[in-house]
C-alpha cells in the first residue's frame, strides 16, 4: 500500500528529458546536487537512447505527460518522513504498438520514489510509438525526474507514528528512538542525518523488514 502523506510538499518540478537533450518542465532554479549522486551514475551508465525520425510522444504531448505523473504521484512515507530534494532516474521501451514496456528504476533514493515513478509510468495510457522508415519501432528512454520535497525538520512523534521502525547511530553509539530522543531532541534539523548511509546504503534486509538505522552525521 503506498502513503499519501497529509503535509504538503513543495515539488519543485518532474523533469522529463530525452536523451536527445529536449527538457519538457516549467522552468525553475537548478537544485544543487552531490557530484555523482545515485541520478547522474545512473544516467551515465543507462545514456542510451535510439535516434529514430520520430519521436514516440504522450498523448497531447510531454507537457501533458509531466501533468499526468505529478497528478498520480502519492508521496512515498519515507520521502514524507525524511524529504528528498535531487533527481531519481528511470528506464522504459515505448515499443511499436506505443505500449510501455521494460520499465526499470535505474537510481536509488533509498526512499522509494524509483517505484513510486514506475509504478505510474506503468499505469500510463498508451503512447504514440516513434517511426522509423515509416514503420514503427521500438524507443528506449532512460530519464531523470527532478523532485524537491524539503523536509528541514525531522519530528521524532512522527517517525514513531509510522510504520517503520528506526534506529539512530550517534557516534558510534545505537539508540532506540526513545533513547535517540533526549539526545537530538524531540525534532531535529534534517541536514544532522548522513542520508546515504541511512539510507542508499541500508542492507536489503533492513528496507523489507522497514527497519532503518539512521546515521547521524558526527
């Protein structure tokens, strides 16, 4: 079951953009990022895109596409709990009946906005396929979608409402959240925790059983 979280987060934009360099998003201020973050490896190791005379498109256009996932998008609880500002990367085939096929996160959050985006684009009404030689084809995309969902204060009755359970990591030390509370307090700025580690970089066995050890930066 996703989360629609009640609070209400500024999204700043959902950029769709082709490997062909074409951004189809109201235009906004570029949001720092971390050189290399889990978005640009991604790209990097995914920048294929198959040059065809025309472009599959969704129907009414890309502008219509971005109106289509911000209208379905249900903020995953991780993301309503923590925030995520930064770009999350997926892969998909328009093939030649404009089905959508093949479709795969790339990046990793670790706050399950790939799945959240995959879900959606597998949900999305056909596309018109792209053509080559007058004849339909397959088109592969590789994308980024660019999200801010600021978050700057983390509230601890908030994280123990959830249904997650979390642990804190406070130099070198394990605290149960109870015990964690005293200690950071009972909210706490966002930018204390070391998001990779706390989450990117969570043991699979962690995210299936929704257990977090958050890292708190020393």
């Amino acid at each position: 079951m996703r989360y629609l979280s009640p609070m209400k987060f500024p999204l700043v934009t959902v950029v769709f953009v082709l490997l062909t360099g074409f951004a189809f998003a109201q235009e906004v201020p570029d949001i720092p990022e971390p050189k290399k973050d889990s978005a640009t490896v991604a790209l990097e190791q995914e920048s294929t895109f198959r040059a065809v005379e025309q472009s599959p498109s969704f129907p009414g256009g890309m502008d219509r596409f971005n109106t289509y996932v911000a209208n379905h998008l249900e903020i995953p609880q991780l993301t309503a709990l923590f925030g995520f500002t930064g770009r999350i990367v997926v892969g998909f085939t328009v093939d030649k009946r404009g089905k959508l096929t093949d479709i795969n996160p790339i990046s990793n959050s670790g706050l399950g906005l790939e799945n959240e985006i995959a879900s959606i684009i597998a949900q999305s009404p056909s596309w018109k396929p792209g053509i080559q030689n007058g004849i339909p084809v397959d088109v592969k995309y590789t994308i980024p979608f660019k999200f801010n969902f600021q978050k700057p204060i983390i509230d601890m009755a908030e994280l123990k409402g959830c249904a997650y359970q979390f642990t804190f990591q406070i130099k070198d030390k394990t605290y149960s959240i109870d015990q964690a509370e005293p200690i950071l307090g009972k909210t706490f700025p966002a930018d204390k925790i070391d998001y990779a580690r706390s989450f990117t970089e969570q043991p699979e066995e962690n995210k299936k059983a929704k257990k977090y050890l958050i890292q708190i930066k020393d």
